[in-house]
C-alpha cells in the first residue's frame, strides 16, 4: 500500500526526472520511460475535464454516463495519477466515483447500472478491477463483501472454453470480454480476494485458442474469437493478458509483438484506437522489461504514441481537456482510458506494475 509520503516522493522523483523536457516524455538510462511537465500537464488537464463530468452521486453525464464502466474507467484515470478515495486533488471525486459503483452491486453480484446495454460483462469487469485496486490500497470495508461477489459471479459464469461474453451467464465467449474478465479475476486476486487458480488457468487457455497461425511476414496474432484472422487491437489485448496474467516471456510473444509495431509503423492502428492501445501501451511497457532486445520496444512506442494522444487534446472551451484522437471526440470513458495510457510511467496501480 502506498503511503502519501511514498506517493509524494514519487511524484517529486518524476517531476525532477521532466525538467528540461521538451517531448512528452523522457527516456531514462534504465530504458524506463518518464512523463515530462507536457505529459502531466495534459494527464491534470483531462483529469479536470473527468471531474467536471461528474455527477453529484458519482455518476456521470452522457448517453452512458450512468453506467458501471464508465465510472470505473474515471475513477482508474484519477488513480493511476496517484489520487485515492479521501486523498489527493481528486480525493474526493474519486471517492463519489467507488460509492456510485458500490450501489451498482446487485445481488447476483453484477456490477452494472445504467440503461440496458449488451455490454453489460465488459462494465462488470472494469468495474470490478476498479473496486480491487480500491481494496488493495484502502482496506474499506463496505468494498469487500461486494468485490468478492462479482469475483463469485465471474466464476459461475465462466464457459466451458474458458471463455465470456457481453451477457452474465454462461454463453458464448470472445477475445475482447474474456481479456477484461481475465484482468479483473488477476486485480482481484493481487489485493486479495481469493480466485479459483482453475478458472484464472481456463481463461488463460481460451486467450491461446484465440491465438493465429504465422502469416506470409512470419507473424501471427490473436484473434476476436477461435478460428478467425488477427487483428491488431485484440492482438494487443491477447498478448497483454498472456504477459500480465500468464507470466509469459516476450521471447513466447516475439511474433504479437513484432506484429503490433508493424501494425503501428504502417499507420494501421486506427481502428478501436483507444480499446488497442490501453493493452497495447502495457504489453510494450511488460516487454519492456525483459531484456535489451525487447527494451527498446517500450522506450519507442511510448513517446511516440504520448505525443500522438497530446496533441489531440482540446485546450480551450467547454471540451477542455478532452482526448480527440484519430479525428473523434472521447466522451469520460475515452479520455480516461487516454489517461491510464498516458500514466503508465506513474506505476501507481498494482496490476500494470511489471
């Protein structure tokens, strides 16, 4: 658990590692990369631009502004940059941000409000990976009764593939769902909620059956579901969650991640930008630190890609702060993702730590 006076070092040691910067970040000899008074003061700008979304029961304007994944993806961005419930500029924000997902508990488990959507897994599982990161470094207990039953509802509705998909119950299954319910049951299991190893195993084997044969380039990836073709974004999520939550090496990846670069080199990563590269970010920075031939992977994509999001920002009216990337306007959910991509070199959250 940090400490406010680990948290306060920490923050000082990176803003002595920005003076002098003039890119969005700087590369450290440890072949680490540091956010520069640029990339905070882009990470501070959007966080005011959550905050000022926010409504007064912690919930959020929007069309989806009410839902569970919403809120938890708001709450992670204020986190990632060292706030938590009760503590930091956005303190008290954050706080709002648990309570409205602490009333999102049904008594199934689920973790979801909001109008009907069918994406109702994938808010459970972010959802649920923000309460854990909540319980991990608070100890509150109105949290853990109702962490440890979306955990329980994740595992009665896990397929026989190992799979999930969008519906609580036991269905059909995808690469995309599978990947968020997978990082939650590993959030989940780091700040101590008991996860059955069985069920963290299967879903770590369904992530391989989503894996692709070599292409002519002799590279392969992951694919949305068994069977079918790769694609960079959920090859960017398979090869994350295999690194994150299956301890694979990079050498194990070599051809995914290869893949990835070449995907982002030729300017193909347009599609589901944001949802591509929040995994994307995170397998490079994984990669990262596992040897000198894998380090320079990190130490490229990140400025590259921070610079990419920055200058996307709006800095004036009603939208300050708001990410714009590839020519589109993130609603709350997009810039907070922008910002868990943006504030990776903070390692303020546990399960994106190396």
């Amino acid at each position: 658990m940090l400490t406010k006076l680990h948290r306060a070092f920490v923050a000082l040691l990176i803003a002595v590692l920005s003076l002098g910067a003039s890119n969005a970040v700087a590369a450290t000899n440890d072949g680490e990369a540091e956010l520069t008074r640029e990339g905070k003061a882009s990470i501070n700008m959007a966080l005011q631009h959550i905050a000022s979304r926010q409504r007064a029961d912690g919930s959020f304007t929007g069309g989806m502004g009410q839902t569970s994944g919403i809120a938890a993806a708001a709450v992670l961005a204020w986190m990632a940059a060292g706030n938590l419930p009760g503590e930091g500029p956005y303190g008290k924000q954050c706080a709002k941000g648990i309570d409205y997902l602490l009333s999102c508990s049904q008594p199934s488990g689920l973790l979801f409000k909001g109008r009907e959507d069918r994406h109702v897994m994938y808010h459970h599982g972010l959802a649920a990976i923000a309460l854990s990161e909540a319980w991990g470094h608070t100890r509150d207990k109105r949290i853990y009764d109702k962490l440890k039953n979306s955990i329980e509802l994740i595992v009665r509705t896990q397929n026989e593939k190992g799979g999930w998909r969008y519906e609580p119950k036991v269905s059909d299954d995808d690469l995309s769902v599978t990947v968020m319910i997978l990082l939650a049951l590993r959030s989940a299991k780091d700040s101590g909620i008991s996860v059955p190893k069985e069920t963290i195993d299967r879903a770590i084997a369904y992530v391989e059956k989503c894996r692709t044969e070599k292409d002519k380039e002799g590279l392969a990836g992951f694919a949305y579901q068994p069977g079918q073709g790769k694609k960079w974004s959920t090859t960017a999520a398979g090869v994350m969650s295999l690194m994150l939550c299956g301890n694979y090496k990079a050498n194990a990846l070599k051809d995914g991640l290869e893949y990835l670069v070449k995907t982002r080199e030729k300017k193909e990563d347009k599609e589901w930008f944001v949802y591509g590269h929040y995994y994307g970010a995170q397998a490079m920075y994984q990669a990262g630190s596992q040897g000198e031939k894998f380090r320079n992977l990190w130490t490229k994509w990140y400025p590259d890609l921070s610079t990419q999001i920055i200058k996307s920002q709006k800095t004036a009216g009603n939208e300050r702060g708001q990410y714009t990337v590839d020519n589109r306007d993130y609603n709350v959910w997009g810039t907070s993702m922008c910002v868990l991509i943006l504030g990776i070199p903070y390692r303020y959250l546990p399960i994106y730590q190396r």
